[in-house]
C-alpha cells in the first residue's frame, strides 16, 4: 500500500441519501486508506438539469427498490438512514438549495484545514433529512444543526446571514459546475486524483474498485463512533 | 458460513453488459457459496416498457460514464469486455429478441439440471455482443455461438427453428413477467430466496450485501478459467 497521501474530493447534496453512504464511507476510511479528502457541498438539481437526468425515484418500480436497497445499505454500514415519512414532498417539493447555500457558507468559513466543521454539519443536516423526518429549508433548522454540530449561537447567525449573499450563491453554483465538468449525471460523485489524472466515480457502490484504482483494499463498512449515540 | 444450498435466480439479456458481469460473478460464487443458481433468460425490453424505464445510454454523461465504469469493472473482473463499435445500433437497433428466443429454446431442452447448456450459449452470445463486435440478431450467429458452446450442428438447427416456436415465445414472455412481478425496471436482477421470503438486487454491485444477506462472505472477483483462452 502506497503512504502518499491520495487527494479525493466528494460532490454531494444532503437531499440525496446515496450521497450519506458515500459521505460516511469515505470519512471513515480518511485515515485507512490516508486520503487527503475534499468535501465539496454542491446543488444536485442543477446536475440534474445540466445533464438531463431524472431522479430514480420517478420510474415507480425504482423508487420501490431504493426503499428496499437504502434500508439494506444503511442496516449493513451501520448509518441511522430512515425513510422521511414522504420523501417525494422532501426530495422534490422542499428541496436543498437553502440548505446547500448554509452549508456553503461553512465551507467558506471552515479553517479547520480538514473540513472538520462541513464533515459534522453535512452530517447533522442528513440527520434531520434522513433519519429524523425534520425540516432542512428553514433558518431555525439550519441553527439547530448548526449548534449540534458545535458552532456558536453568533457564529451560526452569520452563517446563515451569509448563506444568502451573492459570494456564496456563487460559490455553490461554481462548486456545481465542478461536478457538471467531470460529467457529473448525479450525486455523491467521487473524483479520485490518480498520477494527476482525474477517476470519476458515481453513486456509493464503486468503493472496492475505487480501492483498486488508488492502490489500496476494501475492507467493508468499518463501523466508527459517530453513531454509537443514536 | 450455512452448508444450505441457496436457491438464487438471475435474470439478464445478453445485450446488457452489466448482466454479464452479474453472469460471470455468480457462476464463479456457485461452488463459493453452494448456490442452487437458477439462470433465467428474459427480454429486458419488454421489462423497460413496463416499468416505463429509459436506457441509462440515451443520457449523455451515463453513456460516458458507463464505457468507463464498465472498462474498469471488466478489468477489475477479468471480464473480455469490450464495447462494440456502435453500441446505440446494437443495443437500441438490433436488439436482443431473437437472442432471447435461441437462450430460451436452450433453457427448455437443457436438461443437464444445473443450466450447463444455458450458461455456455449465454456466455457465447456476450462474447459475440459484448467482446468480439459481433452479431447476435441472425441464425447463422446463433448458429455458430452454438457450435462453440459444444452444441452438435442438428442440436443447433432444432433450437433455431424451435425458437421460432409460439410456446418458446410465451415462455419468453414469462419468465420476462416472473421479473416484472418483482419489480424489476433493469437487469440483472437477482432474487436470493432467504427463508422462503425472495431478497430482490439491481445490478452487479450488491454483491457484498447479497453475501450478507444470504450469510456467506464476498471475496472479490475471484477469477476463474472460462477466460484464460482469451
């Protein structure tokens, strides 16, 4: 196994529950598989139209099997991933956008170094989204999930303050159109730099071969702490 | 691991590349994973029209997306996978209907009991499609992907004309139906029969969790004999 350390940088949008699976695989194997790993928060529906797709859910034998396949995913990587009690209402009516603007806005304000603070905000929003059936569209949400993550009261107020300025407006559309370059047709969309060239992956189900393309070995869910609590 | 045999059924077309890998795996976990493996031709385009499904191809970033993923995965599975040089002709022109109907009469006079016959003129019709650019639509192709399965020149002529047959074309439209009451939208689909109760996966990247629910251990590709002449 290689000891450099290998730059891989996620594309992701809370609304997309495949996305929480990629999202916690990869954080838990940062240190496994030693990966410099960029989060990179982006806005799904603008993938979407950009290149035509539809979300799975509206063939109604997918969307019968999605429920099958996350409820199995989430049971076998051990992720808290419960059906909202619509999901079409949560997935297409309520939508992200206000919710990837905030966590945009953490991004800009992250200096961790390691996207700490997006790592455990991302999280806290896929906690409300899809496991809890709560609101991710409204500030008050956005306070809560920044306060559980650990933010300050005054500091989650700028963010959110922020969030609706024209810079981070930006920021998201231009982070999507990253993913959109690579040929992005949905989320979680992982870009793994390899001898300086880009190995796309789509969806949450590449990640033997993934460990293959970067010289590393899969080594199944890998269970970690943050979910001990739920 | 459970000394049981498992009763497990596969159904593909051979004009889908990603059953071929699912085809490929299976065979090669049957000893693996004492599987009672049942192989179940059936017409992925009638499962497309009732499930009201698109090919993944017709959008432009999937299409580019999966030469990609599909490159690296035969790769990875030491699949000959190789694209045709026209694969929109192949798949959406010619189609697979008469393929179909010929893997059909082969099932109805396999009488090896374990779909020896079956699993031979399948992998012979993929490495016409899907390795060599070659035809499946023309009895002479079926003919020859006979032959090489080990079927006699007579064998081969009866299945040509018997697939023509009416009770071929019903039993077609079948075992394509058995697949659309599970709710298929795609192939492969796999149905694991888990203590009477049928665990339905899309596609060929369940494997792990397919291990997991029928309680055995996935151990990667596990590459086997069929392709060293390759």
């Amino acid at each position: 196994m290689s000891s450099s350390r290998k730059l891989v940088e996620l594309f992701y949008d809370v609304v997309s529950p495949y996305s929480w699976l990629g999202f916690e695989v990869l954080c838990r194997y940062r240190t496994i598989w030693n990966l410099d790993l960029k989060l990179r928060p982006a806005f799904l529906g603008g993938v979407m139209n950009a290149s035509g797709n539809r979300p799975p859910a509206v063939i109604p034998n997918k969307a019968v099997y999605m429920i099958t396949d996350l409820n199995r995913l989430a049971q076998y990587f051990h992720i808290p991933l419960h059906q909202p009690g619509n999901p079409f209402e949560v997935m297409f009516e309520k939508g992200s956008l206000p919710a990837m603007r905030f966590l945009t806005a953490v991004a800009e304000k992250d200096t961790s170094g390691g996207d700490t603070v997006v790592e455990k905000v991302s999280r806290e929003l896929w906690n409300r989204i899809w496991s809890t059936d709560q609101d991710i569209t409204q500030p008050a949400s956005f306070s809560e999930a920044g306060l559980k993550a650990g933010l300050s009261a005054s500091e989650v107020e700028e963010l959110i303050n922020l969030a609706k300025s024209q810079p981070i407006k930006d920021r998201l559309k231009s982070t999507t159109q990253e993913a959109i370059n690579y040929q992005a047709f949905g989320f979680p969309l992982i870009v793994c730099h390899v001898d300086g060239k880009p190995e796309v992956f789509f969806g949450s189900d590449r990640f033997e071969l993934l460990a293959h393309c970067i010289g590393e070995k899969w080594l199944g869910p890998q269970p970690e702490k943050p979910f001990s609590k739920m």
